[in-house]
C-alpha cells in the first residue's frame, strides 16, 4: 500500500519540482536584467514609448519606474521619499534616465521627484545610460543633471537598438571600471560605426 501511494505521487512531485524550478529560473531572469528608468515627469510620453518598443520590438530588458512613489507621496517627505526609492533600487543592475532640457534644471531642485532619483542613483554608484531624446549621439553635456556630471556614463540616441547595446556592453564595462587602476570618468559616447553596424 505504502509502495503504491508513492508510485501514484512522484508524477505530481516532479512536476512540482520542474514548476519551482521553472519559477525560480524566471525570478533570476527578472532580477538580473532589472532596468530603472528615471525622467521628468515632462517627458513621460517618451517612457510610454519605450514601454511599447518593449512590447513591439522584443527587447528584452525588463525596465520599471517609481512615479507612483512620486504620486503617492507628499514632496515634503524626503527621508520617505527617500526610503521608498532605496527599496524600489535595491534589485537594480543599471539605470536609464531620459535626457531633455528639462532634465538637469529638475535634478537640481530638492523639491522635485527626479532630484531624489538621481541621488539615489549617485549614492548606489549604479551604471547610467543617458538617452538623448532629442536623438543626438554625443555627449549634451548641458543636459546632464549637476550630480552625475563625473560619474562614468554613456550617451546614446533615443532609439531601442543602440539602449539595449548599451545595456549590454556599457554595464558589464562599468563593472569592469569598479576595479581598474586607472577607472574612467565622466559621460562618454559611441562612434558612428557602432551605430553603423548596428544598422542605424
């Protein structure tokens, strides 16, 4: 009776096993590509396209923001603002913030979310890729939030190829630098061939 019942559940077992397994592997997926994007809240319409070249294109990068935080609490309440941002990065390998004119001038005012956002980013010293909006494919220095200005950072057009390039080869770079004797600084950007053979 004993060997029966434990014939009859090990089908059920293995696959219980095999959906864990399943779960745990996706779980690890989801961590290890977990993208922040911050931006003004002016440019939320470039976000939304980004969320739809996910959806359209097959990029497969899995990327969040935090402007429910930003909905959802009184400005007036940095340590929690604060506090909330820590828990939403704690899984976060990288960042991307969105670059426009309305960028640098809102990092730099303690009243507005973004300022909380990048230094966020700037204490957790995470991996940034700016995104020109504006589809330039250099540096736009003038645009670049006061805090990150030294921090070791790409700059890349505002097109879902050369972002997932950049999430691939910039970060593991980034980590690379973490450790190196001579580590870069400051914003950098890729030569025209690297969009050429990317077919942009």
């Amino acid at each position: 009776m004993t060997e029966g019942t434990g014939r009859s559940d090990r089908p059920f077992v293995q696959r219980l096993c095999t959906s864990l397994a399943r779960a745990l592997k996706g779980i690890h997926v989801a961590y290890r590509n977990k993208t922040y994007v911050a931006f003004a809240s002016e440019d939320i319409r470039s976000y939304y396209l980004m969320k739809a070249w996910r959806e359209n294109e097959n990029i497969d990068f899995d990327f969040f923001d935090a402007h429910d935080i930003n909905t959802a609490l009184d400005t007036s309440q940095p340590e929690t603002i604060r506090r909330r941002l820590g828990e939403r990065l704690s899984n976060t390998k990288q960042t991307v913030v969105l670059l426009s004119s309305t960028t640098k001038p809102k990092a730099g005012r303690s009243s507005s979310f973004l300022y909380y956002e990048i230094e966020a980013i700037k204490r957790r010293n995470l991996p940034v890729v700016f995104v020109n909006l504006n589809q330039s494919r250099t540096v736009e220095s003038s645009k670049i939030p006061t805090m990150l200005k030294e921090h070791y950072s790409i700059n890349v057009s505002f097109q879902p190829v050369i972002i997932k390039y950049a999430l691939d080869e910039y970060v593991e770079a980034f980590k690379k630098n973490l450790t190196a004797a001579d580590p870069k600084t400051t914003p950098h950007y890729y030569k025209e061939h690297v969009y050429k053979n990317l077919g942009l």
